[in-house]
C-alpha cells in the first residue's frame, strides 16, 4: 500500500487503536505489513470502509 500514503495513514491509525502495542499487537504496524498479517489487513478494510462512507457522504476523510 506504499503507494496510497492516505489509506496508510489510516490503516496505521486503525491498528495503533485497535491493537495499541502494550496490549494486543502481535508486531508492530510495519511489520504486521511486511508480512501481510490478519491485523494488517482488517486495518487496512476498516480504513476504505471509512474513506468510503465518507465519499457516499460527499465529504473529505479528514485525518487528525
């Protein structure tokens, strides 16, 4: 996904969130990445499924 620096962004959020690294993230985002791990990848879905209600809205994903 290097290619797609938004949704990385996202994605990156997504799993910082939802696997914080003290607690539950078997590895890192960059790593969970290189190896195409279940973790990556549902971050990566919850990431587009926000960009895409966001442009059924109408409006710009903002990221904070």
């Amino acid at each position: 996904m290097q290619h797609d620096r938004r949704l990385r962004a996202a994605a990156r959020a997504v799993y910082d969130a939802v696997y914080p690294p003290e607690e539950l993230a078997p590895v890192g985002f960059d790593q969970a990445e290189k190896y195409g791990m279940i973790h990556y990848r549902r971050s990566v879905d919850a990431a587009r499924a926000c960009f895409l209600v966001k442009a059924d809205e109408g409006e710009q994903l903002t990221l904070i």
